[in-house]
C-alpha cells in the first residue's frame, strides 16, 4: 500500500490550488460565500478539472489521487459542484457524457430528506445511480434549502441516488478530504489572525495558551489528513477514518473561533461556513455507513 497520491495526483492538486489563488484572489470566504462563485463552472470546465479522474476501462486517477484534489478545493470552500461532479463521473457513463456539472441525492440521518449539494446552481443535473440502479441524469426537482448547507447551495428533496457500496465508501472519504481542506484553511487563516491582534501590547500568538490552543490544532489537522488517507487505501475503513477526520476537522474550526476571541461567530468573519459544512458532511458519513457499512 501506498500512501502517496500519483504523480497525476500532485499535479491535479497543485492546478487546482493555483485556480483557487487565481479566482478568489485570497479573499476571505465570507466575501463571496453567499454570492456569485469566485470561479466559474466554464472555468473549471476549460480546465479539464470536471473530467479529472474519470476512469476508462480501469485506467484514471485513484481514489487516493481524487481525495488530494479534494483536499486542495476544498480549501478554496467554492460554491461550485466539482467534487460531486467528479465523483459522478466515475461511477455513471450517463454523467461522464454529460458536458455540465452533476450533482447526487446523499443521506441524512434519522430518515430526513436527502441533501442534494448544489441543488440551487444553475444547470446542474441530478445522476440517479452510482453503480447500481439506472444510470440517468434527471433535472433536480424542488426542494427546502438545507439549512447548513450555505456555501454548497444544497437542498433537501424528495429523491434518491442508488449507491454501491464501494461507491458509497468513496463519497465519505472525498467529502471529508474537502473537509481537511476547509480545516487548514481555517488553521492556516487563524495563525495569521493571532500574529496581527495585539492585547496588552503584545500579538495574542505570543501568549501560551493561544499556542497551546493553535498546536493542537495543528496535530488534529496531521490527524485528519492521515485518517482520510487511510480510509482511501483501506476500503474496510473508509467509513471510520472519515468519521475520525470529519470531526477532527470540527475541533479545528471550533479552535479558530475561539482562538479569534468569538469574532469567529460573526457573519462576516465567515468561519461559520465551513463549519457548518464539515457538521452536513458528519452527517451525511453517518448515514452512509449506515445504509452501506
């Protein structure tokens, strides 16, 4: 087993990085989370970045590769539907020969609707089965907007993709790779905060308790990043490693806002998006290892 993505996996990650600093420009999320995305799907069209991974008889990117571009746009927090996209066209021929973005109906826990991410954008299209069950792409029907999801313009609707168990162990794990990303943006955003903020005449990084807080936090993201890993090299352990990262994912973000002195909690610091992102991808990892464990 390796636990280093390909050398295509690198490169996905690194280009993938590159068009977040080119789109959002470093722009705090805030600033465009409940607005129009900072990258356009034609972009990420043009880029060959929708079509990333998709497998031809056998051959493509690894999963283990998929969860490093994951990760890496996951740190952007882009309302756009690439990961669903991606992971819709590796499991449909339907998706694959669909030139647009492709979303599918993922479960939550204890029997509410499912959350459709990406529901609200423009053109998006619903695939009905991953591996099993038809392999069709459906208009996204109406649907109540799923109150966590604010930056993934989700929706709860009354529909259903079919997923194969390995299909489902790969969801887990790349939704909480993405939430890996989210958690070292945040980390990394945070750790610049305390450099700047100054109380009783000193920047609040210097203070122990601030480096206490910020350390651990640095190992939880060590951690997330290695349980994601080990979930996508160990399809008996996805559903767990994902679990594992997801909510050490959560610790982090709950850190940076304390650690900003409960700015954190404000609209327009905008910690709060991921957040509520990685408490939605909780849930859904739950689910999933209930229907498919």
């Amino acid at each position: 087993m390796s636990t280093q993505p390909s050398e295509l996996g690198d490169a996905a990650a690194e280009g993938v990085g590159e068009l977040l600093r080119r789109g959002t420009k470093g722009a705090p999320i805030a600033t465009y989370a409940e607005g129009e995305p900072p990258i356009s799907w034609q972009t990420i069209s043009d880029g060959g970045w929708d079509v990333f991974g998709v497998l031809d008889d056998g051959e493509g990117a690894s999963l283990r590769d998929l969860v490093e571009l994951a990760r890496a746009w996951g740190h952007g927090c882009v309302q756009q539907p690439l990961v669903t996209t991606l992971l819709a066209k590796r499991h449909s021929a339907a998706a694959a020969a669909h030139a647009g973005p492709v979303t599918i109906a993922l479960p939550l826990p204890g029997g509410a609707a499912p959350y459709v991410p990406f529901g609200q954008v423009p053109g998006v299209v619903l695939a009905t089965g991953l591996g099993r069950g038809s392999d069709e792409l459906v208009p996204v029907p109406e649907g109540t907007p799923e109150t966590l999801a604010i930056s993934s313009r989700g929706i709860q609707a009354d529909v259903h993709t079919e997923l194969a168990a390995v299909v489902a162990r790969e969801i887990a794990v790349t939704l909480a790779a993405a939430a890996t990303g989210m958690a070292e943006r945040l980390l990394a955003d945070t750790l610049a905060f305390v450099k700047e903020r100054e109380q009783f005449g000193k920047p609040i990084g210097s203070f122990q308790a601030v480096k206490h807080q910020l350390a651990d936090a640095a190992i939880d993201a060590e951690l997330a990043e290695t349980a994601v890993i080990w979930g996508a090299e160990r399809p008996d352990e996805a559903f767990r490693g994902a679990l594992f990262a997801v909510d050490r994912c959560i610790d982090i973000a709950e850190t940076a806002i304390q650690a900003q002195g409960g700015l954190g909690f404000t609209w327009e610091v905008g910690l709060h998006f991921p957040l509520r992102q990685m408490i939605l991808t909780r849930d859904v990892v739950n689910a999933l290892e209930v229907e498919h464990a």
